[in-house]
C-alpha cells in the first residue's frame, strides 16, 4: 500500500535546520492537541487530494542539486506503519535523499524500526508538556506516558541527530513546566521552544491566548539551558 500523502511544500528552508527540504504532510494523529494547526488533516483528511509518490520523487529527482531530503510530517507518520511507512522512507533514501521524521512519541516501536532501519537522519519529537496528568491538556487525550518516555529514550540513545520541542502555550507552561520537561531529558542533543501561535487553533477557546513576548521566551531558554546541550527558540 502506498503511503497516504495529503500535503507537499516543494520547497522548505524553515522544517529541517541547516537543510533544504521537501516537507510532505501525513493525514490523521491518535493526539488533538488544542493548539494544533493541521486539524484538517485529521478531522477530514479526505477534503484534500492524495499526492501520489511518483510525483514526489520526480520533484525531488529534478531538484537533487539543492533539496537534500523530505520532512515527513503530519498529522502522525507512525500511524501509518502499516500502511506503506517504512516502505516509502526506504524508497526516499534509496534515492540518496536524506529524511527529516517527525512524531509526537506515542509508538516507541515505529521509532526505533525506523531507526534500526536508518529510515531517517533526523528525529524530532514533540514533548507537550510536564510528563504527567498535565500532558493531557496538552495532548488533548488520555496520554499513555511510559510510551512518552521509552521514545525519548530511544531517541537519545540512537546515535542521530534530534531535537524535542514543545509548543510553548501560555498559561499552561511556564518556568516551573519548562525545568521539568528539561529535566526529564538531561542531557538532549538539542530543545526547541516554539512560539504559540493562537491563529487557527483547533480549540477555539485557544485562539483568544495571547502567545509570550520574546523576552519571555528568552527566559524560558534560559531556565533549560542548563540541562540540554543546544536550546533554540522557534517563531516571533
Ligand atoms: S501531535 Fe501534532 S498533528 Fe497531532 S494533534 Fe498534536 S499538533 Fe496536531
């Protein structure tokens, strides 16, 4: 079965760091984070047209001098394990392009397939919050968390290179939440805060928040800076 792809940005310069990417977009997320932006993709995913892999990699193919790989978004890929994943991600590479994964961390073992299978030169995996009752808010669903933190294991552990980032939403996380989550992966490669962004959350009632000022996040960074090796700040 191929894999189901409902969104192509031929070209991206912001979704991989340092690199230039294609960023393709999965339908569907076992998450309903109530600041998520792609709710389309998982609410009614058949509103948008499925792109077929052939497509993609002629793109990729007549553009091999600059794009240096995919960022596989979504939505959620590791649903998608079952249904052309791990076989579209082997295609990709095969043809010398390197690959971004993204995940929210609820299927350790789609992870670390992917990783044994060197599917992926770069992890990123979102932490939504304190890993605890609070992460359902932010979830936006009971949250198996041992499945949280075997991912971040995995990932720290795999030798790749990765980030975790979290969605910095005002009101639920602040200094106390943030040197919690960093304490929870002493010792990452690389953390990334994201800015809030209140536009077309999926709750509507988050659509009234108003995100921090940079200088807070500037706080925030601080406060993890202690911990990982790396902290970026994501957005204005
Ligand atoms: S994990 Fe990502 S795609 Fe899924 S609901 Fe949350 S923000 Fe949206």
């Amino acid at each position: 079965m191929d894999l189901e792809i409902k969104g192509f940005i031929e070209t991206s310069f912001l979704d991989w760091d340092g690199k230039v990417c294609s960023t393709l977009y999965v339908p569907h997320c076992n998450f309903h984070c109530p600041f998520c932006h792609n709710s389309g993709l998982i609410e009614d995913p058949k509103q948008y047209e499925t792109i077929p892999a052939e497509k993609i990699e002629k793109y990729l193919l007549s553009h091999k001098d600059f794009i240096d790989g995919i960022c596989l978004t979504g939505g959620e890929p590791c649903l998608h394990k079952n249904r052309g994943l791990f076989e579209f991600l082997r295609r990709i590479k095969d043809l010398g392009f390197g690959v971004k994964f993204d995940s929210n961390g609820t299927d350790p073992d789609c992870l670390k397939k992917v990783i044994e299978e060197k599917l992926a030169d770069y992890i990123a995996m979102d932490i939504k919050g304190p890993l605890d009752e609070r992460y359902d808010k932010l979830s936006g669903i009971k949250t198996d968390l041992t499945k949280i933190k075997e991912s971040i294991k995995i990932i720290m552990g795999s030798g790749l290179p990765y980030e975790f980032r979290t969605t910095i939403v005002p009101g639920l996380l602040g200094g106390k939440e943030m040197e919690e989550i960093a304490k929870e992966i002493a010792g990452a490669k690389k953390f990334v805060l994201q800015q809030f962004v209140a536009k077309n959350c999926w709750d509507e009632s988050f659509r009234d928040i108003k995100h921090y000022e940079r200088k807070k996040l500037e706080e925030l960074r601080d406060t993890i800076k202690p911990f990982v090796k790396k902290v970026l700040i994501r957005g204005e």
